[in-house]
C-alpha cells in the first residue's frame, strides 16, 4: 500500500518526459527547477521550460500538471492528519469511501470524523453505546428497536431474579 505520506512524483520536462527526476512530497517547487535544470532536462539552452509530472507513486490519481504545491499540501495535511492518530490505511479507506477530499484539510476533515476501530458490528454497537454514556442515553425508539425484550424477560426469569405466578403476573425475588 502506497502511503499519503511517501508520495513520490516524476517530474520531467513537457516535450521530453522521460527526462527528469524522481522526487519525495513535499519538495520545494524551486528544488524541482532547480534539479531539472542541473540535468539539462529544462532551461533556456534545452528549449523546454514546461514541466510535467510523468509518473507517480500515490494513493490516488495525480493529473500530469498538478500543482506540485497542491500537492505538497495534501502530503502534509495527511501527516498531521496520521500524526493526530490516524492509520495510513483509514486514510486511505476514507478517501476511496469519498469521506475525505483531497486538498490541504485533510487532517480538519478527519478530526470531524468518529472513528471506531471494531472488529465486527457487534463491537461497534458495544462501543458506540459506551461512546455515548451507556444503554441509559438510548431514545426509547432506539432501544424499542434494537432490544430484544423477550430474550430479556426469559433471561430474568431463568436466571432466578423473577418468578411468574400462576395468573401471569411476575415478581421479583
């Protein structure tokens, strides 16, 4: 899995591509310049002065003329966003998911988020109700719909704490 935080871009000049650099996000613009020109792959004696991102290693689709201060910005925001407690895969899940776009608030996007590592619906419903002060902060119609009062009634029963008299009624002992 590629990483928000180990994008790395190719960056080369418009009319010959294939000439450039292999570059780690974020990276300074004018470092961009300035390592393509130190290989002749831009400048005024080459004839290319346009630069173009020709290959990438990314969780998600770079356009060949993304800004690369865009870009730089997205990285960042990823790494406070991780930084605060966020696992690159979440990241990256939240993304595919559409919970998250791409631009340099990344990491406000995801402290808006409730994130809930469970392992299944059942812990996630365990950690919900705890999240929200217990079964008691339920609205009547959550717990109508969601509790199953006969399994209930049968548990109180069987494990001892009620008996049911003759005529229906109950009481506890």
């Amino acid at each position: 899995m590629i990483k928000f935080s180990e994008i790395k871009i190719f960056v080369g000049a418009v009319n010959v591509p294939s000439l450039g650099q292999w570059f780690t996000l974020p990276v300074a613009p004018s470092r961009v310049t300035q390592v393509l020109t130190e290989k002749g792959a831009i400048g005024s004696d080459t004839g290319n002065e346009e630069i173009m991102i020709s290959d990438y290693e990314a969780p998600f689709k770079i356009d060949p003329y993304e800004s690369i201060v865009k870009l730089n910005n997205i990285v960042v925001s990823a790494k406070r966003a991780v930084e605060n407690g966020v696992d690159e895969k979440t990241l990256a899940d939240l993304y595919d998911q559409g919970l998250v776009l791409l631009d340099n608030t990344i990491d406000n996007q995801v402290e808006n988020l409730m994130i809930i590592k469970a392992e299944d619906e059942d812990d996630l419903a365990n950690e919900v109700i705890a999240r929200r002060g217990g079964v008691g902060q339920l609205s009547n119609d959550e717990i109508e719909t969601y509790f199953d009062f006969k399994k209930y009634g049968h548990d109180l029963i069987l494990g001892g704490d009620f008996a049911k008299l003759p005529h229906g009624d109950y009481v506890e002992l």
